[in-house]
C-alpha cells in the first residue's frame, strides 16, 4: 500500500510520463542495471522539461527486490552493481 501511494504522488502533478528502457544487464551476485530515459508534459503547466536518463541496480533474493539504488552517472550504477567498463 505503501508504494502505491507514493506512485501515486509521483504521477500526480504530471499529465503524461513516458520512461524508454534504454539498458538492462545482469550482473553478479544477484544484481540488476537498467537506464531509463524518462519524459514528462505537466499537467498544470503543458510544460515539458528537458528528459532525464538515469540508471537503476536492484538486488534480488529469491526472484523479489529487496534493495534499489537509482543514480544519475552511469559509472557510479556499474561499480553498485558489481560491473566494470
């Protein structure tokens, strides 16, 4: 419940958001890496502020998250999930 809500507020102020998976990498030790790209239109406003990319590593146990770290560089999300370029 708790999630939903804060989804919820999340969305709220906007009239449309659109996120474009740009990347998805297993790593080890049960870790995850995706870079999105996310677009939004205020609702309010009609305005439409520059997209952001950002990049996400998850932790699984047993085929559930129990930890997300989402970060703006995407050298800080591969050193979190354990990869190296």
């Amino acid at each position: 419940e708790g999630l939903r809500e804060w989804v919820n507020q999340v969305l709220e102020p906007w009239e449309s958001l659109h996120a474009e998976l740009e990347e998805i990498t297993e790593a080890p030790n049960d870790r995850v890496l995706y870079g999105l790209f996310l677009t939004a239109r205020g609702k309010e406003s009609g305005i439409e502020p520059p997209g952001q990319r950002f990049w996400t590593v998850v932790w699984l146990t047993d085929g559930k998250v129990t930890r997300r770290r989402v970060f703006l560089e995407r050298d800080e999300a591969l050193e979190a999930a354990g990869l190296r370029e």
